[in-house]
C-alpha cells in the first residue's frame, strides 16, 4: 500500500512537471512566431545602400512602367496617386529583404516607389 501511495504521487509530480514544462515551450513558441512574424507597413523605412540597390535591381524588371499624372509629387511622403498601379513586394525581393515585406511599389518615370498600402504614401524612392 506504501509503496502504491508512493508510486502514485511521483506519477502525479511527474504528470504536473511535463504540464508546466508543456505549457512553457508552448508560450516560447507563441513568443518565437510572434518575433518572426511581419511587422505592419509604416509612413517610414529605412534601408542601407545595399538593399536599395538589391530591391532596384530585383524591382526595376518586375514593375510596369508608367507615368505619372501632371503634378505628381515623387518624394517620400507624397500620396501616390490612385490612377498608378501599385503590386506587392514578390516573395523572392521579400525574403531578400525582409523590411520590404509589408510594402507595394511601383515604376514611375525611371524611379522605383515603395508604397505603404494602407495610406498609398510613398516611403521609399529609388533610382538607379
């Protein structure tokens, strides 16, 4: 009977320890893809040299050309205007550079334009 008792609590211990060590890799994992997970699209970005020469580069061929209306505005913070398309960043430019993920863009007279979807401004000019 002792020793029944005493199997039986250990069996409880060891059951209550796997639980609590269960429910904290799961909160890790929950932590982890919230870490790895896109950040929202923002009025501002910030890329190196580097990557503004590897999106124009890997953008420039994917974009259609186009031309803008008269008066359009080319400069960060400016609203692209509705009559431009824009398309989202491909997955290959994404992975590349993951801070162009949440962003679209477009070709308008020679330059590149990373575009936040949500307001349509530009955050982003690139040229060659």
């Amino acid at each position: 009977m002792k020793r029944t008792t005493i199997a039986l609590a250990a069996a409880m211990l060891l059951s209550g320890v796997a639980a609590v060590s269960a429910g904290a890799m799961s909160q890790s994992s929950q932590q982890s893809s919230q870490s790895t997970m896109a950040r929202p699209a923002s009025d501002t970005l910030s890329l190196s040299s580097a990557q503004r020469k590897a999106a124009w580069n890997d953008l420039r061929s994917e974009a259609a050309k186009q031309t803008a209306p008269p008066g359009f505005k080319d400069s960060v913070g400016a609203l692209l205007p509705t009559t431009l398309k824009i398309e989202p960043i491909p997955d290959k430019v994404a992975s590349a550079i993951p801070a162009l993920r949440p962003y679209d863009f477009a070709m308008v007279h020679g330059k590149l334009f990373i575009v936040n979807p949500s307001d349509k401004k530009i955050v982003e000019v690139i040229t060659d």
